[in-house]
C-alpha cells in the first residue's frame, strides 16, 4: 500500500467490515469519510470524543503540528481537548535525556489548548529505528449546553444515547448548503516542505519569504473557528488534514451523500504555499492543511460574517447539491472532484527518497 492515509476502499473492505459493530454507547466511529474521531456516551456520563494519531519522530523534535492535528480532530466534531495521552517508542540505542525532552516538548505543545499531557506507556524496543509517539486526545463538549445529563432512575438507560445519536445525525451536509473554508489551504504541508527541502528552497527564495512561510505553524489550530462555527450554527464541520483540500471536499460530500459545486478560484491560498508547491512540483490542493476547517451551513456568507468578526478568516467557496456529482468550476473550465488520493506531502517524501 501507498504511505500516508489508506484509500476509502481500503478501509471499507479491510478495517470497517470487521470493527462496525453495534454498541448503544458508541455514537460516531473514526473513518476516511470525514470523522476523524469516536464520540461515545453512556447512562451517567458526560459524553466523550476520542481521536489518535501517531508521530514519526525524526531525531527527537516533536512538532506543533502533531499535536494540531489530535486537538483539530475534536475541535471539528465539537469538543475541546482535556487530556493527551502518549504512549512512547523509543529505539534500543536512546537516551533517558532524549525521552526528557520528549516529553517536555508534548508538555510544552499542548499547553495553549489548556489541555494535560499524561504520559501512557514508555517502551525501548528494537523493533523501531526512531521515535513512535502515539496521541490519544480526549474531549468533552465544548459547551455546557452539549453535555449529555445524568440518567434519572425512572428513564429508559437507552435513552441519552438514542438521543445523541440523532443529534450526531443531524451533523450532516445538506443539499442547498454552503460550504464554507476558514483560513487558507496548505498551511500546514508549506510548514513540513519547509523544514524537509529548507536547503533547496533557500537557494531559490529570499530570507524574508522563508520566515514568513515558517510563520504559519501560529495558524495551525482551529478550535477558535470551531468554537465560533458552532456558535453561529454550523451543520457539520470537517478538519482538512491528509488528502488536502480536494480529500477533505470528497470526505465531506460522501459521509452525508451529497453532490458539490464548489469554485476553484474561491479557494484561498497564500502566495507562499503556491511557489513552495511549484518549486516542488507539487499540487497544494491536494497538499495536507492542517490549519483550516470546513463547515456547512444553510447561510454561508452569515457565517463567514461571524467568523471574520472574531478575525478568522473565511470564503463561501461552493455549495452543497443533491445526488453524487462533485463538480469543480475554474474559470469556465468544469472538471470532476476524484477520491482522494495519496497526500502530496508524502509523494514528495516518496520522490526525495527515490533520488537518493
């Protein structure tokens, strides 16, 4: 298989078909269809988001990105992050100094989201060659108003759950949308080019520019436009991570079981992420992003309004329409939106390690 986010077919035939079981308790199940994490509630409880990724560590730097994506994850499906669990690799030849500073830096990143780090399971093996940091991000609703209430003796114990889920059902695109893009796509993947090609993008771009670029991992969150977007009344909300934009687009349309039409020139790129791509050789669309959130809502432009308010940038890029059609305008031209493909990012990492 291809490095980086496995296909849909993929994780229908060989993941879903064997885990798809039925529990009252689980109201949402992680997918490649635009939910990146599990919701589960039982009678009692508040109800709770899980959401894990796993690092790849190179020498012992953890960046800020890694933990973004945990904390975007939750903030997308509405719940803010209490506690970070990481269970850490390390290779036979580490250091207990190099294991400090680990988690000193996981400690250090997710403190601007007022969330805990706790440290799971510590293991040195040889079976790894460098670091493995697995996250699990734990979330509770973002507002009071979402907690789920205690079961009273005399309700039916299935009856939080049956309500919930309704409610989870509910946080789907519908046709007649707007589909709405906070911020700018690429963020993310120009930070990551940055740092891996930083010696050939200095010897075709200016200083000044590069710091610039480097500058973006400050818009890497989106829990302020998630925060803002349920306020306003969003309908559903996507994290655009692997797959770039146009995954993220495709996941949307097919978790709800829409059509699109979505304007390509709408679509807000900073000028960095587009020299950096094409210094590469790279499509930024469909570039990880990190940094920007997808949103339905019945009006669009109110919505960007209300973002823009709480200065987050946002553009109605396109709408939600019935049936399966997933159409991309440009200027005259129309061309099909395709199932996500390999992120660019990991082509990239693909094509440096085949020049070797």
């Amino acid at each position: 298989m291809k490095t980086g986010k496995i296909s849909e077919s993929v994780w229908k035939r060989s993941v879903l078909l064997y885990t798809d079981v039925k529990a009252n308790e689980i109201l949402s199940r992680p997918s490649c269809l635009g939910n990146d994490c599990t919701k589960i509630s039982a009678p009692g409880m508040v109800s709770t988001a899980y959401s894990v990724d796993t690092l790849f560590l190179k020498g012992d730097t953890i960046r800020q990105n890694g933990i973004c994506r945990t904390v975007n994850n939750l903030a997308a499906a509405g719940m803010k992050t209490e506690v970070v669990l990481a269970d850490i690799l390390l290779p036979a030849d580490a250091e207990e100094e190099q294991l400090k500073k680990l988690v000193q830096q996981l400690t250090q990143c997710t403190e601007p989201y007022g969330a805990a780090i706790a440290a799971g399971n510590v293991l040195v093996t040889e079976d790894v060659v460098r670091p493995v940091v697995t996250l699990t991000g734990i979330g509770t609703p973002m507002f009071p108003a979402d907690k789920q209430q205690k079961v009273q003796p005399e309700q039916n114990v299935m009856q939080p759950a049956d309500k919930q889920k309704q409610k989870v059902q509910q946080q789907k695109v519908r046709p007649g949308m707007d589909i709405v893009l906070s911020k700018w796509i690429g963020l993310e993947g120009s930070v990551l080019l940055l740092e891996e090609a930083f010696v050939q993008l200095q010897a075709r771009f200016a200083a000044p520019f590069l710091e610039e670029a480097k500058g973006f991992v400050r818009y890497l969150s989106v829990v302020e436009e998630a925060a803002a977007a349920m306020k306003s009344g969003a309908g559903a909300m996507h994290n655009v991570s692997e797959g770039g934009i146009f995954g993220a687009l495709w996941e949307m349309a097919e978790a709800s079981g829409v059509g699109l039409e979505i304007d390509l020139r709408k679509i807000p790129l900073r000028q960095h992420t587009v020299e950096i791509c094409e210094a590469l050789g790279l499509n930024p669309y469909g570039l990880i992003s990190g940094g920007c959130l997808l949103m339905a809502a019945e009006n669009g432009a109110a919505l960007a309004a209300d973002l823009k308010k709480q200065n987050i940038a946002a553009t109605v890029i396109g709408r939600a329409t019935r049936g399966k059609a997933r159409i991309l305008y440009n200027d005259g031209e129309t061309r099909y939106l395709e199932r996500p493909q390999q992120d660019e990012w990991y082509r990239f990492l693909g094509k440096e390690k085949s020049e070797e």
